[in-house]
C-alpha cells in the first residue's frame, strides 16, 4: 500500500477502495467473534453499509451514520440500549481498524 495521503480521501472510492474493504472487513470479523452475529451482520448490512467514512486531519477517522440507525435494525435483535452500546462499539473498532489499515496515528495532532 502507499502512503495515505489525506487530500486524496475525498475520492476514497477511486484511491483506498481496496484499504477501505480490508477496515470494514477487519472491523466485522472482530466484532462478530465477540458479539451475537446475528446482530452484527444487521449492523452492517442495514447501517454500516450505508455509513459514509471521512478523514479530518485534525479529528482522524469518523464514520457518519445514516439517520436513525436504529430502526433500520428488527427490534426483536436487541433492546435499545443494547443496540446503542453495540453500534458504538462496533463504530469504534471500525474506525480503529481504518488507523490500523491506513498507519495513521489516533492522536492525529
């Protein structure tokens, strides 16, 4: 991989494709071996798919969510709070594996 270059996220799609795959990836096996899997391929299949990830150079990595993430999820998955907690989480380790896959430092000043 080449070095990660911030101005060139603005068309992550077209340069980091292939990295991008690799963090979402990275994120879902980890999180799917500690976590009810079935829930963790609702997430990602009915939200996560359809998050938007940008880079800040003075914030990092951030993942933008779509609006009301959970309703896209059947409630009969997980109570709220616990849906609440685990998107977090899962939201944290995806943008922790997008640090990892790109080497860029969590404190980015």
């Amino acid at each position: 991989m080449s070095d990660f270059d911030p101005g060139k996220f603005e068309d992550k799609y077209e340069h980091y494709f292939a990295e991008l795959q690799q963090a979402y990836k990275g994120a879902f096996d980890r999180m799917d071996r500690q976590y009810d899997s079935e829930l963790i391929h609702a997430i990602d299949q009915h939200v996560l798919a359809e998050s938007e990830p940008f880079y800040e150079e003075n914030e990092g990595f951030r993942i933008e969510l779509p609006d009301d993430p959970s309703a896209r999820i059947d409630d009969a998955l997980a109570d709220a709070d616990r849906f609440e907690t685990v998107l977090a989480t899962y939201v944290d380790e995806l943008e922790a594996e997008l640090r990892r896959v790109f080497d860029v430092d969590s404190d980015p000043e």
